[in-house]
C-alpha cells in the first residue's frame, strides 16, 4: 500500500514526562473576540501553549503574566531582511521579544511558517542565524530558534524509514538540520492526515487518519503503524537523519482537522475524534514507532474558525466560534 503525505496549501530543549498540548491562535478574521478575552478563555479551560504566527502587541500584552507558554513566528515577508541584516534581527527582538522577556515564557522563536519550497526558503537558515545571535546578544540564548515547515518538504515519505527530504529542498534543509543540531533546537513541522487522506483517499482508510484504527495498517520492517500521523513524523525523522539531523526533536506545530465544507468527511464528529485522540496520543509517553517512549508537543490548529482565511474548510478547523462558544469539546482542554 503506497500512501503519499500531502499538506494544506527545548524548544532548549526540556523533557518531560508528558507534554502539554497548545493551541494556534491565529487572527484571520474579523469577528474575533479581543486577545484580552481570548486569553482568559485558554487560562480558563487550561491551555497552557500557544502558537502565535507573528509577534501582534496586543496578543502579547494580553499574554504577560498568564502562564501561557509562547511559541512565537517571525512574518514570511519578514525572512529576507532578518536574513540579510543582523541589524534587523537585533531590532526584531528588541521590540517583540526582550519587552515581555520577564512576563512571558517563550518557548521558541520560528522563523517563517511553511516558506520551503518557495522563493523565501532561500532566507530561512539566515534568518535563524541571525535571530539566535540577536537573542544572545539580548541575553536570551536560552530561547531556541527553529522554522516550521509543512510535509511538502517530503519527497518521498513511504515507508517512513524512507522518508526524505525533495531534491529541491536539501540544500536549503542541510544547513538548517546542522544548525538545529548544533544548538538542540526542534524543527517545528505541521501534520495534517486529513490533507493527505482526502488526496488519496482510495489507499488510506479513513480510520487511520483519524487515530481510530485498532489494526496495524503499515508494516515498515519492525515497525508497526495504526496511525497515519506517526507515519508521518516518523518520514520526517527519516528525513532529517538523511541530512545528519539524527538527534533533532520534531515539535508538532500544527495539526488539525475541519468540522464543515467537505461532506461527511470534514465534520464536527471526524473533527472532535481527530483531535481528542491526537492530543491523548501526543500526551502520554508513547511516541511513535521510530522514536518511542516520549511526548510529541504539538499544537493544535486552531483556536477559532477564521472567516478571512480562503473559503471552503480553511475556514473550518477552529476549536471555538467567533462567539467563544465550543465547536467540540476536546477533553484535555475542559478544567
């Protein structure tokens, strides 16, 4: 059976015995409640991480002193001139990170969100360089530095042990996978087994994107998968040791399924089954086949239902309506 791992379009690094699941906040809308709300609504149903896309002052403000963990990205548009100019970056954390230094816990500083492939990727590894310079000249080195890239970056991800990056993104992945490694820092990767089920949904069962399969579907030598989003992390694994990225964490930085505007596949049942049993999955210490026995941090996309994103399910994968109220309970997330 050949499946293809399609996509959408600690952190210096501290173990722990489970990780705690975030969320994505994103801000692609304009009916969303202000961040002031939006905050007290993650404390009050005990999400403790966030994914922020770019560094908005007044999500940050509503974040200082919150206990909400941050992993905070740098724009796309921003990557050439954090690339090209130290000076950039310094004023960068200067002004989005260094205020909020003593009032917010960063946990990573991404910079970009799903550029490789594209005309941007050539500035990634720039990027991270000279932001990680720009936190130590701050005093901040203990923030890591990574990218968050989607599983296009694969080109070939069946059997997860053959996963490897395309040929067109290894001169721009080998530099970065060194850097990582040198520092400890994870690479942030987003996985979406609903994109690849609905791609090819003649050869993966939809029980197995969904965490639901209780047969082994992909045998790959010794290893066993029930699950599609194993399969997966486990080619991206594969794919960082082809480029000496053995040692290097995945963090999931987003993972999702929509609740409307495709059939029966993208409804509120799949959408609450998918993500229930991704963050039970993720939460306990058993890993995927390739890297047993340890928590995946992971964040899930998203917290609201955005109206500005492209039409269709784009605009379907939040947690919450506008209004706050619940698309679906996901159990972790109710105090």
């Amino acid at each position: 059976m050949r499946f293809i791992i399609c996509d959408k379009g600690s952190c210096n690094y501290f173990e722990a015995e489970a990780s705690i699941v975030g969320v994505n906040y994103g801000l692609l809308g304009n009916n969303l409640p202000p961040p002031s709300q939006v905050i007290a609504l993650m404390k009050s149903r005990g999400i403790a991480r966030v994914r922020l896309f770019a560094p908005v002052q007044d999500v940050l403000t509503a974040l200082e002193n919150s206990g909400i963990e941050v992993s905070l990205g740098t724009l796309n548009e921003d990557l050439q001139n954090l690339g090209g100019d130290l000076s950039y970056a310094m004023s960068w954390v200067k002004n989005n990170v260094l205020p909020y230094a003593d009032t917010i816990k960063f946990r990573c500083i991404s910079a970009g969100n799903e550029v490789i492939p594209s005309d941007l990727a050539i500035h990634v590894f720039l990027a991270m360089k000279n932001l990680n310079t720009a936190l130590r000249a701050s005093h901040l080195g203990e923030i890591p530095v990574s990218t968050s890239v989607s599983t296009l970056v694969l080109g070939t991800s069946y059997p997860p042990s053959q996963g490897e990056f395309s040929e067109d993104v290894k001169s721009i992945m080998q530099p970065i996978a060194e850097f990582l490694v040198q520092n400890n820092f994870p690479l942030l990767v987003n996985v979406y087994p609903y994109f690849s089920y609905i791609y090819n949904p003649q050869d993966i069962p939809l029980s197995y994107a969904l965490f639901n399969s209780s047969e082994v579907v992909v045998r790959d030598g010794k290893l066993k998968y029930k699950n599609l989003f194993d399969a997966t992390t486990d080619a991206v694994y594969s794919a960082l040791e082809k480029v000496g990225g053995r040692d290097i964490d995945v963090v999931i930085s987003e993972s999702g399924w929509p609740s409307n505007e495709n059939g029966d596949i993208a409804t509120i049942p799949n959408a609450k089954m998918y993500v229930n049993n991704l963050v039970q999955h993720v939460s306990g210490t058993t890993g995927t086949p390739k890297r047993p026995g340890k928590s995946i941090e992971t964040y899930v996309f998203a917290t609201f239902n955005e109206n500005l994103k492209p039409p269709g399910t784009e605009q379907n994968f939040g947690l919450y309506y506008p209004n706050m109220t619940e698309v679906y309970q996901v159990d972790l997330f109710t105090p």
